[in-house]
C-alpha cells in the first residue's frame, strides 16, 4: 500500500558525492495511503536546490537500504510534507500543486555565481508557500469540482547550518538530538489554540471531539501567513517531518524511540509508517527522514537548549513596493494560468476529515524587523505560540467550540426523535 514518489533525482544529483569536509545528509521518504483511505492526499518534497534535483531516484550515492547520501550545497535543500483536503481528488491536488510550485519558486534564478544567504533561503522559502496558497486558491476558484481543496504544509530548508522551518496547517517537524526528540513547529489547529488559551489541558485534548480543525491552509484563502522558525544544527542531528497519520497513530515516545533505534532512515521511516498502519492507518501516512553529519556541523554541547524559535527576516524594499509586503493576488509574481500542468507541542491530532476554520485576521503579513545579523532566541514569553492569522479572543473560541457542539447535540437528537 505504499506509493513511493520518486519524480526525478535526489538529493545532490548523480555528480555529488559525500564529502566528509562539509554537510552529509542521509535521507529517505515514504508515503503510505493507510488502511482506511481509498486514496492517498498526501505529498512529500525532497529537493537539492544546488543542483535543481527532486525525489528519491538518483542513482549514484546510496546508503543502507536505498537512503540517499549527498552533501549541501552552495544553494541549499529542501524537504517537505504537505497533507491534501477537500474531498474526492481535491486534496491530492492540491497537496501536488503545493510540493510542484515551492520547489519551483525555490530553484527558479538561482545564480550559480552566487551564494545564497540564509536570508535569501529562508525569504524564497516562505514566497514560494505563499505562491503555492495562492495558485491553489485559484485553481479552487476556477473549477467547481476543487471548491475547498486545501493543503498543509511544513517545509525545512537547510543552508549550512541552519535548518528553517515553514509551516501552515498541523503537519509536523521534529529534531532528534543526542537522544532527546523535540517538536520544532506548532500545528495551527483550534486543539492548540485552546490550550495555548488555557480553555484546555493536554489531558482534555486527548478527547476533545473537534481535534480534527485547522486554523488555516494553503488554499482556502488568497493570502496565508507563514510561520518562520529555525535551529542551528549538529553533528548527528535527526530531523523527521510528518503528516498527522504518523503523529495522531503513534505515540511520541514511540517515535522518539524508533528514531533513537534505526541504523539508517529508510529503516525508520519503514518502521514509522508500519506502526501508524498497525495503530488503525485511519490517514495517509507520510514521513521523511534525514540524517546530518559531517566536519562543517559542530559538535553538540551539553546544556545547548533546543527549542521552537522564531526567524525574523529583515525589513527588505524592492522599488515599487513597500518593505515586507505580502504576497496577493494584485502584487505577486506572474502564476501558471489555473488548470495548466505544473512540473512543540506534542499534542493529539484528529484523524478524520480535516477542516479549516477561518478566524479574523491581521491585515498584515510578516512582521517587518529590524535587521540583525544572528537571528535573536525568543524569550520565555515570547515563545507562547502565537499562530498566524488567529488572533482571536479566548472567549470567542470558546463559543465558537460551544455552539457547535450544541448544534450537532442538536442535530443527533432532532435524529433519534424522528
């Protein structure tokens, strides 16, 4: 049942080889449609922007059951999970149209003659998410049949030493370090958002009945605001990106145990994949696993807090347009004409249909930031989860969550009555 992807070539192209002086990354995905799902929604990228490749198929280096081996190049890589939505094979579409365009955006006039900063990555990655929401978003306009197709997505770039994660909707991003798993994304989901509240305990979360709402997606919306956050790697650093059928099946000690344990990544994302199945398989499962050494990365140091932090980017004007525009309809770049081909918090999540619930938002997008050299660590206060675009009022959630659950109380009755 599992539906490997493999478009063209993998990480590193079949030139690179391992290169012990810098960056080796071992990596390996898979995606599997679950013992339920008729078919699969989920999408997953794993791309070397160096050398403008994708997938898993590359036939030059190779580890331990087929795990690919590269190094980073000058331009960095990228890999990503996106969880489709809408029903029929809407979802898949769009989580496809998700993975085609970031990967797109991200190599597209990228100069061999130039490096690429952490900047320059970490601002392509969050332009190409918002050009994948807003393509989706279009091709949902145009097409009755996709009306309220959707995707999640949560990307991690690399560049040197520092891993940038992008995230929309409730797909998730982990690193393991010297044994000790930590959930580096927040899922934007209403679960979190009352627990972030104090309306709800993690033990109340467990069976909250509407743990299945997302906050948002790319897709439902012209416009998505997307959470930039970042660590700085070391040596024998773990990173495991995941759809909400491996992280609502298994437990994360379980997990974090099968990454601890695994000789190499295809044997962990194997074994992730065949417990998620053997808890119920009630989702597509997608998982990709990769594995960081090499003399470029240092050494870990005891007491080194790993832990979900921010990335401000800095203010940056282009002529014509203001400093930390967002991306719309009327200012982004030109798209592909719809219908056209296109080449933590470790919290319970809801398994069935997913929906978005839009709240009011800020009109804003990214806040524009004074520029500094090194991103800054949040304070404690800063790190209380702040999800884009659900600055809502606890009290409202409260309701919102109240009135629904009276009107399907409601319904039920009005049912059994009749």
């Amino acid at each position: 049942m599992t539906q490997p992807q493999t478009p063209t070539a993998g990480p590193g192209g079949s030139d690179s080889k391992p290169d012990v002086e810098g960056i080796c990354v071992s990596v390996f995905a898979r995606t599997d449609v679950g013992q339920i799902r008729e078919h699969n929604e989920d999408n997953f990228l794993v791309a070397d922007l160096t050398q403008k490749s994708r997938g898993l198929a590359d036939p030059g280096t190779t580890g331990p059951n087929n795990s690919r081996v590269a190094t980073i190049g000058r331009h960095g890589s990228v890999f990503a999970v996106c969880d489709g939505m809408g029903g029929a094979a809407a979802g898949e579409i769009a989580s496809q149209l998700a993975v085609d365009i970031v990967f797109e955006r991200l190599v597209d006039g990228l100069d061999d003659n130039r490096t690429l900063s952490r900047d320059d990555l970490a601002r392509r990655l969050v332009r190409a998410i918002e050009a994948a929401g807003l393509r989706i978003f279009q091709e949902a306009k145009v097409d009755r049949t996709r009306r309220g197709m959707g995707t999640t997505v949560t990307a991690a770039a690399l560049l040197d030493d520092h891993l940038f994660f992008a995230q929309v909707g409730d797909s998730r991003g982990y690193l393991l370090r010297h044994g000790q798993l930590v959930q580096l994304t927040r899922d934007q989901s209403l679960v979190n958002q009352l627990i972030e509240a104090g309306q709800l305990t993690e033990e109340e979360a467990e069976t909250f009945e509407h743990n299945n709402i997302i906050l948002q997606a790319l897709g439902t919306a012209d416009t998505v605001q997307v959470d930039l956050t970042y660590c700085e790697l070391r040596k024998g650093d773990t990173l495991m990106l995941c759809s909400d059928g491996l992280s609502g099946m298994v437990r994360f000690e379980d997990i974090r145990e099968v990454l601890r344990a695994a000789a190499d990544p295809a044997e962990a994302c194997q074994q992730l994949t065949d417990r998620a199945n053997q808890a119920g398989g009630h989702d597509n499962v997608t998982v990709i696993v990769a594995k960081f050494d090499g003399s470029k990365l240092p050494p870990i140091h005891e007491g080194e807090p790993l832990k979900y932090m921010k990335y401000v980017l800095p203010e940056e004007a282009t002529e014509g347009t203001e400093p930390g525009r967002r991306l719309t309809p009327e200012n982004s770049p030109a798209l592909p004409p719809p219908g056209s081909p296109t080449p933590g918090l470790n919290l319970p999540q809801g398994l069935g249909s997913t929906f978005v619930f839009s709240a009011p938002s800020n009109a804003g997008g990214l806040t524009p930031a004074s520029y500094s050299p090194r991103p800054a660590p949040l304070t404690p206060h800063d790190e209380e989860i702040d999800i884009p675009g659900t600055h809502v009022p606890g009290w409202v959630v409260v309701l919102i969550v109240v009135a629904v659950m009276g009107l399907l109380a409601a319904t039920a009755r009005f049912l059994l009555l009749d």
